[in-house]
C-alpha cells in the first residue's frame, strides 16, 4: 500500500509540458490511492513514457519487462517506421510477453493483453498508427464539435491558459511575456546557467511573433542551414 501512495504522490507532482496530457493532477485518487478518468491519449502518455520511471524502484525482473513493453510501444507510435526496427519489434515481443506473464496474475489476461503480439504485423500492412488508431481522432472530433457549443460551455476554445490564476496582465512589449498570472509565493532568485540561457535565448527567437520579421529576412538573406548553425553554435 506504501509503494502505491508513493506512486500517486509521485504522479501528483507531475509536471507536463501544457498540451502534452490533461490534467494529470486530476486523475489521481489519493482516498483509494489509484489513477481514474485518464484519456486514451493520457494513457499512452503513461504507458510509453512514465511507466518505466514510475516502477523504476521495483525490482529488477519487474521493472525490467514494463521498461520493455514501454519502449515497445514507444517505437510503434513513433512517427516513422523502419522495415529494421519492425523486424527487431516482431522478434522480441513474444519474449515481452513471456516475461510479462511470469509477473502478472493470470486474472490480469485477457484477448487486449495479447493484442501487442499483432501489432507488429498490423504497422506492416497499415503503416504508422497516427493514421489508423481512434483517439487522435476522436480529440478532432470534440474540438470540431466545440465550434457549435455556446460560449458558456467550458471546452477547449474558450478554455484560460494553464497558467492564468486570475493575476493582472503584464504589460510587457513583447507578447510572449503578455499573460495573466502571480508569481509563486515561494519563488527563488537565482542565476541561469549558460546552458538555461542559451535555450531561453533559442525559445525568444523562435516564438515571439515580433522577432519573426527579422528571423524571416535572416533566412532570406543565408538560408535554412546558416539559421541551424547559428542556433546549433
């Protein structure tokens, strides 16, 4: 029971890049110490990325085949697919699942748990999932959807940004720099390092909208590859 609450604790604090998963704070049940109401995309989320750090104080012939059955699925939902890396995937799943059935009870098996054993075969014939699997549609589907609700129902068009706690808005000249929020109450002073400085610098140059005049007239003026080499320096 310590180890989930830990994992729950743990899954709590979590910190996400914003639109990379819902609310992850949201889904956890601290009373019964257990994770509920996670979106498919939240899921594969979860199992591709979080699960092997999750577990990864578990002993070794456990958290070996998850961190394993993580990285498959990784490789299958990445956006190419080589005839190498499918060979590779088909030839170790059914050692995944060997070891994975040598950990979880038998209860926990069913015809969706055997599912990865065809995946292999299906990229094959249909290519990358973004194109095939349902969830990446259905997240479409419901914004599209959002168009025709009325402007009192909370949905992803009119939703406040991640980060608007009903501050005042900055008055700052550059946009990016432009959004309603407080700082935190327990804030710290401190200096950036070279590298935290550089990729700031990176970030300004490529996101505010008032730059992109110059950085187009740059990439005129040297090409694409002179900009890579500038930012890669």
């Amino acid at each position: 029971m310590d180890q989930k609450r830990k994992i729950c604790e743990w899954f709590e604090q979590l910190k996400m890049p914003a639109g990379h998963a819902s609310n992850l704070l949201k889904r956890v049940d601290m009373e019964h110490e257990k994770l509920f109401g996670m979106k498919s995309h939240d899921c594969h989320v979860f199992m591709e990325t979080l699960l092997p750090i999750a577990f990864s104080s578990l002993p070794e012939r456990i958290w070996k085949p998850m961190t394993e059955i993580s990285l498959f699925f990784k490789d299958l939902c990445s956006s190419t697919l080589t005839e190498e890396n499918l060979i590779r995937m088909e030839r170790n799943i059914p050692i995944i699942m060997n070891m994975l059935e040598k950990i979880l009870p038998p209860g926990f098996w069913d015809v969706m748990e055997n599912l990865p054993m065809h995946l292999v075969h299906e990229a094959r014939l249909g290519g990358p999932v973004q194109a095939r699997w349902m969830y990446q549609f259905e997240r479409e589907t419901a914004n599209f959807c959002s168009y025709y609700f009325t402007s009192d129902v909370p949905c992803s068009r009119n939703r406040p940004n991640h980060h608007d706690d009903g501050g005042e808005v900055a008055r700052e000249p550059l946009s990016i720099l432009n959004q309603p929020g407080e700082g935190s109450k327990n804030r710290t002073r401190r200096h950036l390092s070279s590298m935290e400085f550089k990729s700031a610098s990176i970030h300004v140059l490529l996101n505010f909208p008032q730059v992109k005049p110059f950085l187009d007239y740059f990439v005129q003026l040297y090409g694409n590859d002179k900009v890579f080499d500038y930012f890669s320096t």
